[in-house]
C-alpha cells in the first residue's frame, strides 16, 4: 500500500472523499443526450419521436437504481464502482462505435439496450459514492450531500466544456470521453474509497466541518470558471487549451485536503478515557416490578405496531404508498424534473429550430446554473427552517414558478430567449431535485428511504417518456418536414411553442401540489425549527463551558 492507502487513517478517509468527488464531476452523463442526439438522428435517419424515445430509454436505465441500492448492502464498494464503469464503457462506447461510424448503425432495439446502460451506469456510482460518503462522515450528511450532489450538477459542463475546448463539439469525441473517463476515474476510486472510522470527538468534528467548507468553495469556484468560459464567447484554439489545464488544476485542487491532513496531523482528544455517567452498581428490581414493567413494555409495542404512523415518522413503503403526502410530492416531483428532462432531452432540436447550430452553451447553462441551484437552496431552505419553520416544500413551489416563467419565455422565441430559459430552467431543476430528498426524508423517515428514493427518481424516466418521449416528440413530428433520408427537422418558433406553453401549465399545476404540500406539513417543520434551536443553543452552552 501507498502512503495514502491506510484504511483507517484520517488522510485515507479524506483521499476517498476527494476520489468520491472526481466520481460526480464524471457520471452526470445522463443530461449530455442533446450533444449528440442530433448526430445520432441523422445517422440512424430517425423521426423526432423515435429519438425521443432513446432519451426514454436511457433515463429508463435510472428505474434500474434499485438493484444498486440493493447491492450496495451486500456488495463492497469497489465492486459496485467496477459494475457502474463497465456499464458505462459497454453502453457509451457501442454508441460511439455507431456515431464514428466505425460500424454500422445497430438496429433501433440494440440502441435502446445500449442507451439504457449507459444511464444505469450512473445510478451505481452514485449509490457507491453516496452510501460510503455518509458512512464515513455521519455527522455531516448535509454537507456530503450536498458537495456530491453539486459536482453531478456541474459534470455535463465539465464534459461539454472540456470538448467543445479541445474537439470543437465533435459529438464522436464526447461520447468517447464519456466511455472512457469515468471508467479511468471509477478504477482510481477503487484503490481509495472505502469505509472508515467517522470522526471520534469534538476536534475531528470541528475540522470535518472547516474542511467542507473549504470543499463548497472548491466547487464554486470550479462552476464559476466554467461559467466564465461559457459566456465569453469562440476561443482560440490556445486559449482553450489553457482553460481546459485550468479546470483540470481546479478539479485536483481538493488533493490539497488529504495532503494538509498527512503533513499537519491533528491530535484527536479520543484517546482521552471519558467520566463514566453510569452508576456502578444499579438499584436491583424484584421479579414481581420485572414481570409488570415486561407486560407493560409488550403492550405498548403492540399498540405501536397497530397505530398507523404519522407524517413525519418512520414509514414503510407501504404505509407510505397509502399516504395523501407521498402521492402529492410525487406528483409535483414529476411536473418539475419531467418537464426539465424534457428540455434536457431535446435541447439540440430546440437550438436547432431557433437558428444555433451547435446547442451544447445551453447545454452547460443549465448544467452550471443547476449547481448553483443545488447549493443554494439547500443552504436557504436550512437556515429558513431553523429561522422561522419554513416548509421545504415552499421552495419546490417558487422553483415551479421560476420554471414556468422559463418556459414562456423559451416560448417567446425572442433574442436571448434560449439563453435565459436555459438558466432558469437549470436553476430551478437543481432546486427540485436538492429539496425533494430532505423532504421525503422529514416526512416518512430514513429507515426504508433507499427503498424510497428509487421509487421517487422513478419520476426521471416516467417523466422522460410522457414530456419527451411522447410530448414534445408527436408535436415535433406534426410540425416538422421529411428529408430525403428519412429524418425530419422543423426550423422556427412555432416547433416547439405548444410544447412549452403545455409545460409551464404542468409547473402551474405542481406550483398548487407544493403550496398544499407545505400547508399540510407546516406543523413538522414548525416542530423541526423548535429542535434545531434547542441543540445549537445546547451546543453553545456546552462549548461556553468547556
């Protein structure tokens, strides 16, 4: 083993973070389908709808999540890694055979299976660096999740960037990149990520939260670069080649985090024997008080089992499943990211048909402004709970409105249109999916939530299929007219106008479900406020104290 190979050494623990990190920049390929769908359309000479189809297809690939999180509790997590980067080499590199035209276009159905693999892919990655990441830092979840989770926002940036830099956009070349780096970056996670002892007092503690800190401004400033680059406009081929070294510095900047720990070790005060709380001899019961406090404890365990949960506690699926609750924020859920994957799916065609004839900018705008979306929300929608009892849900509502509002103006078709849509849409896309996950977490527990979270993203390829798949892909078809290959196009603002005036009608109808949501949560959230005060003020005291 290498200096950073120890299992339980704290620099190990945080090399297999910065690892978990390089793990999301790479397996956000799920949202890159609009850099060469087009590629694809022409080649397999495709209707709009049979291409939209693949894009179902692919974020069917995700309804596959619950086999890795079922194998994420028997299954080391080097093996789920290795799983996730041969799918994704399997799946990404047949389409990539296709699109160089190194082989013949494969028949419709084998594309399907191919496009499917490459979008489950993603789910075993995430499953093997979430799961450990949690493992090994229990005591800042928030944070985990929430750095993981930015970096996936920012990964389609990172791909498109990095391509249209150093291979002008040529949609052959991405999607060798996306075959093949993240399998490189899997492998290099294998030797590193792995479960270790979390922090094991008030020092650790206090270093764990400073150094993710210094992680959230790591990520920033990694999606402030890419933003840069994306607004500025066609770079020389140089300029480019200095941006691209850049962000691959900025992408190695979190080694730096490890390296501190290996030449400035801090003493942890674990080793130091504690007071012992407990009294030495307990007072002695006799068996007539044994045998009543054991009755006792029976029937309140069977009247337990017997009463139905409420909001707010420890579910199973199915008492889940027959909750009001759960079917409103599954209905809103799938009204925010189905319309997103919509314009996700099909953005090539959108550029196309209002006069860009290369749409990955707009790609990378909903990419960056996801990222931020995801960092702030979270962050706002914690401080506003423990300010003034603020339902999450609140902030899935005015994300609906910012999201509507975006695709009117995308509708609108004026200059800039795209520009701003794109932006909005990113923003409020990162929204739905940071605040859904603490949501159904706060309203039906964490003791099934892996099982819960697969059935919620179930919203990803149900929502694919209905705005995508069959939407924007029959109103496309009607539109458009028929090439001599086959293929179809549809150039000018009419294209897709009916499609987008239909989705901000959806948004409106999720506002409604999040406004209900809150309303009828708002007592969970008021009760978490009270909480949340009580501990920061405990800790206070505790270290005032101390």
């Amino acid at each position: 083993m290498g200096p950073f190979s120890f299992p339980t050494s704290p620099a190990a623990k945080w090399l297999g973070f910065v690892t978990a990190i390089w793990v999301q920049a790479t397996c956000g390929n799920n949202y890159t389908f609009s850099n060469y769908s087009d590629a694809l359309k022409s080649l397999m000479a495709l209707t709009q709808l049979q291409l939209n189809n693949l894009s179902v297809a692919k974020d069917v690939g995700k309804a596959f999540g619950l086999l890795s999180g079922l194998a994420s509790d028997r299954l080391p997590t080097s093996a789920i890694l290795i799983i996730g980067s041969l799918e994704g080499l399997i799946g990404y590199g047949a389409q990539w055979l296709v699109v160089s035209e190194k082989i013949h276009p494969l028949p419709y159905w084998q594309m399907c299976i191919f496009l499917c693999m490459g979008g489950n892919s993603t789910t075993w990655m995430n499953t093997a660096v979430l799961v450990t990441c949690m493992r090994n830092f229990p005591k800042n979840r928030g944070p985990v999740s929430g750095i993981l989770k930015g970096y996936v926002g920012l990964s389609t940036a990172i791909f498109t960037d990095i391509c249209t830099a150093l291979f002008s956009s040529k949609p052959s070349t991405f999607l060798l990149i996306l075959a093949i780096v993240p399998a490189v970056i899997c492998v290099t996670a294998v030797l590193f990520l792995h479960e270790n002892q979390p922090a094991s007092g008030p020092v650790e503690d206090r270093q764990e939260t400073e150094f993710f800190h210094i992680f959230n401004v790591l990520a920033i400033a990694v999606a402030v670069y890419l933003l840069a680059f994306d607004i500025t406009g066609n770079h020389g081929h140089v300029l480019s080649l200095y941006f691209a070294v850049g962000l691959i510095f900025l992408l190695a900047l979190p080694l730096a985090v490890p390296l501190y720990v290996v030449l400035f070790k801090s003493k942890s005060n674990s080793d130091i024997e504690q007071p012992s709380r407990e009294p030495l001899l307990a007072p002695q019961k006799s068996s007539t008080e044994k045998q009543e406090i054991v009755t006792a404890i029976g029937k309140a365990e069977d009247a337990e089992r017997n009463r139905k949960p409420l909001i707010g506690e420890e579910h199973t699926v199915v008492q889940m499943l027959q909750t009001y609750d759960f079917w409103i924020l599954f209905a809103s859920f799938l009204c925010g990211v189905g319309t997103g994957m919509c314009v996700m799916n099909n953005m090539g065609q959108m550029g196309l048909a209002l006069g860009f004839n290369d749409a990955s900018i707009f790609v990378s705008l909903m990419s960056i402004w996801g990222f931020f979306g995801r960092i702030v929300s979270g962050l706002l929608s914690e401080y506003y709970i423990w300010k003034c009892g603020t339902p999450r849900p609140v902030w899935n509502a005015a994300s609906q409105i910012l999201m509507a509002l975006g695709y009117i103006i995308m509708a609108m078709a004026l200059p800039g249109s795209l520009h701003i849509g794109s932006i909005l849409v990113g923003i409020c896309y990162g929204v739905r999916l940071t605040i859904t996950v603490p949501v159904a977490s706060e309203l039906f527990g964490v003791k099934y939530y892996g099982l819960l979270y697969n059935i919620l993203i179930l919203n990803l390829p149900l929502g694919s299929f209905l705005f995508s798949g069959l939407l924007a892909g029959y109103l496309y078809d009607a539109q458009a007219t028929i090439s001599v290959d086959g293929s179809n196009t549809c150039v000018g603002a009419h294209c897709y106008f009916l499609v987008f005036v239909i989705m901000a009608v959806a948004c409106m109808l999720g506002f409604g479900l999040d406004i209900l949501l809150a309303v009828r949560t708002k007592n969970i959230y008021s009760k978490s406020k009270v909480e949340k005060k009580f501990i920061s003020e405990t800790e206070e005291s505790t270290s005032i104290k101390s």
